[in-house]
C-alpha cells in the first residue's frame, strides 16, 4: 500500500465506532486503519493531524527538489507535508506503509461502490502535474475540460473538479461513492437506520426535489458523497 487516507479525530474511539456503524474493518492496531474492503484510511488522533493524503516510499530526495518552487514543505515525524492546489495536506512519509492491503472487488461497508477520492482544486493543471509526479495517470478528463480523473497503480482513483462545478457542500478531501439509483436509496436508508447523522441531503438533481444523494461525515470532519451516479 503506496498510500492511504488520513482522517483525524477528537476521539478515536468515537472515529472507531462510526467506521465500525458503517460495517468498515479495522486491519490494523496501531496506527488504527480501517478499510470497507477498497478504501484505506488511517485514524489519526494526534492534534496536530489534518485530512490528507499519506504517501510512502524510501526517499523522496527527488520529488522535494522538483516541488520546492512551488510548494513550501513542512517536517512531520514521518518525512514532509504540503498542502496542494486543492487545499489537501499531502504527507511523504519516508519508509514502508504500516499495512499491506489488496483491495476487494467490491466493497463491503453500508457506504456502497467506492468511485474514489473528490477535490475541488484552484489550478487543475497544477494539480495534473502534481499528482502525476506522485504516480497517478490520467484515466479520464482533463484540465482543459474543468474535470480529471486519475488513477494510481494500485487503483487509487481521484478526481478534480474545477471550482463552482458542485451544487452541495464539498470538504477537500472527500470519497465519493457510486451507488446507482436504486441502489443509493437503500444506501441512504441503511444511513438512516444506523443513526448516522447525514451532513447534507441534496435534491438539486431531482426533478421532483427529492432526496436522493446524501453527504456525511466522519467525527474529523473527513467527507463521504454517497451518489446516485452509476
């Protein structure tokens, strides 16, 4: 595992239950990972710790040298940390991940159909040549076009957006899942049921203003766009 999600949280037992709610897996103890079987994210409890992306690798010497121009590092108990275009923090973490995980053919949480990461980003093509220098490959869009998707070996997907594109609350980062119409309202029913409050309920796309895709989010504040897409 390359890379991962960070989450923080006030409370990580509290951040524990609410994945577990979700019928999330913890695969590891310490640091405490979770997975609905695609998506990775670890729970990080340190105050200092923001939503990001955590990447690892043994030297990130080169990378460093090409960014400086652009990015201002910071130093983390792991390696470096700066924010992208997007306003995410990105960690390069020095040495291996703390998990190794191969990801399902589907995932197993109430959450759905995993389509990836979301973020609004200031400079798509900044963000295009950042993240592929972070490994990504473009698999669908562009810059030009005001929307990319990207997609790393290990099939960790992202996708941009330009600004003003989305009618609903946005968080940078946030997953975004893909469940079809009928099979997000049984996501949204099964969020209903699990006592999970629901950030947003958004009716912007249907014709008879409904509700029929909902945002939440995690006690750290990490979103999830629980779609009828699909």
């Amino acid at each position: 595992m390359k890379a991962l999600i960070q989450t923080p949280t006030p409370d990580l037992e509290k951040s524990k239950e609410f994945y577990s709610t979700l019928k999330w897996k913890q695969i590891n103890e310490s640091p405490c990972i979770v997975s609905d079987g695609k998506a990775v994210v670890m729970i990080n409890p340190d105050r200092f710790a923001r939503a990001g992306i955590v990447f690892y690798k043994d030297s990130w010497t080169a990378e460093k040298e090409k960014l400086a121009k652009d990015y201002t590092f910071w130093a983390t108990p792991g390696g470096l940390c700066f924010m992208d275009p997007s306003g995410t923090w990105i960690y390069l973490n020095e040495g291996p991940s703390p998990v190794k995980h191969n990801p399902e053919e589907k995932s197993f949480g109430i959450t759905g159909n995993l389509a990836g990461l979301s973020m609004e980003t200031s400079d798509m093509e900044k963000s295009y040549q950042l993240y592929t220098m972070l490994g990504f490959e473009k698999t669908m869009g562009g810059p030009e076009q005001g929307w990319l998707a990207m997609d790393n070996d290990e099939g960790f997907g992202i996708s941009f957006m330009k600004p003003m594109a989305c009618p609903h609350l946005f968080f940078n980062p946030s997953f975004t899942y893909f469940n079809g119409k009928e099979g997000n309202k049984k996501v949204i029913a099964d969020i209903q049921n699990a006592g999970i409050p629901i950030t947003e309920e958004i009716t912007h796309f249907n014709k008879e203003e409904k509700v029929d895709n909902i945002i939440i989010r995690d006690p750290g504040g990490f979103g999830f766009f629980l779609f009828n897409d699909g």
